[in-house]
C-alpha cells in the first residue's frame, strides 16, 4: 500500500495549502496536491496527500472520510497508481 491518499468533493477554493493543513492533525504531511485544470488553471475538485506513515495515512483516511474541508464534505480513499498506457 502507498502512502497516499486520493481526496474528492474538494471545494473550488480549496488549495495545497489548505488541503495539507486540513490532514496534518492525522500525521507527518510530506506533500499535499490539489489537481488544476491545465487549460482553465482552475481546481478539478479532487487531489492527493501523502503522508509519511503508513499509519497515519490509515488514520487519516478513516478519520477525514466525509469530514468538512473548506465548507464541502469529501471522499476519502486510498490512491491507486495510473496505469501504464
């Protein structure tokens, strides 16, 4: 399992900073992204945040499951690797 997580129903104002801080309180942060839009520059509502641990990503992940971040309710999950094409 990796480290990171896969979080969606992010709020458009929503950014890396804000997203990390929102998940550090579960563990060590070591990078939280929030994916733009390439043409707009603009959120695409989803993002990922790795964690140092696999520990505190199983925490944060059963803790900040449709928990508030920036006033929206989000969906937690664990990130899957992109396939190859």
């Amino acid at each position: 399992m990796s480290n990171k997580l896969f979080v969606g129903g992010l709020s458009w104002s929503t950014t890396d900073e804000s997203l990390g801080r929102a998940f550090s309180a579960h563990g060590e942060v070591t990078e939280a992204r929030v994916v733009m839009d390439r043409t707009t520059g603009k959120s695409r509502g989803f993002g990922f945040v790795t964690f140092a641990s696999e520990e505190s990503t199983r925490a944060a992940k059963d803790a900040m499951d449709n928990a508030a971040i920036d006033g929206r309710n989000v969906r937690v999950d664990f990130a899957t690797e992109k396939p190859a094409r």
